[in-house]
C-alpha cells in the first residue's frame, strides 16, 4: 500500500468551520428559522342536517377534488370571521382549564 492511502482524510477549512459551527455554534450566529409548522388536525363531534348531510356525501361521491376536512375547515374559518371575539385569546384560567380537559389540545 502506498503512503497515501494510509494518511487520514483531509478536510479544508470550511468543512471543519461549519462541523464545529454545528457543534458549538458561535453566539453572534444567526439563528436557523424554525422548520414549517405542520398543520395539527383535530377531530371533533357536530350534527347538520339530513338534507346537509346527504348534500356533503353526493359531493363527496361525485367531486374528485372535494376533501371533507379541507372544506369544513374553509367554511368554519369564513364563518369565523362574523365572530370577532373568535381571534379574542382565553382568559388564562379558562385555557388552563381547556387545556388540561382536552386531549386534542395537547
């Protein structure tokens, strides 16, 4: 074997500046943004109508595109609008509350 295949690998300069930077990151460093929140879908319980109903199902049957969850979403979310108190935050207490009562909120 030759010498050269016996030596170690070499890396440069910044390769080894951005292990170590990863490693140890330097406090003037700007921080990484945060990954993309994926969205949490959560499931609840409600009733419409019959006529609703079986409205939501033809739709569902015939409509290739139509996705149950992404058009309920949509219409609570428009519907949501008409309620300004809606975007109005929990006092803490009743949020503490919720929060601890619900396991979809965890």
């Amino acid at each position: 074997m030759s010498d050269s295949s016996k030596s170690k690998p070499r890396f440069g300069n910044k390769v080894l500046a951005s292990i170590t930077e990863r490693i140890e990151p330097t406090p003037d460093a700007a921080p990484t943004p945060p990954a993309e929140e994926e969205t949490v879908w959560v499931s609840f319980t409600t009733a419409v109508t019959r006529e609703t109903y079986l409205k939501l199902k033809q739709a569902e049957y015939w409509e290739p595109a139509f996705l149950f969850k992404e058009v309920t979403e949509a219409a609570l979310t428009k519907e949501l609008q008409n309620y300004p108190n809606a975007e109005k935050p929990l006092p803490p207490a009743a949020l503490e509350k919720l929060l601890r009562s619900s396991k979809k909120l965890r």
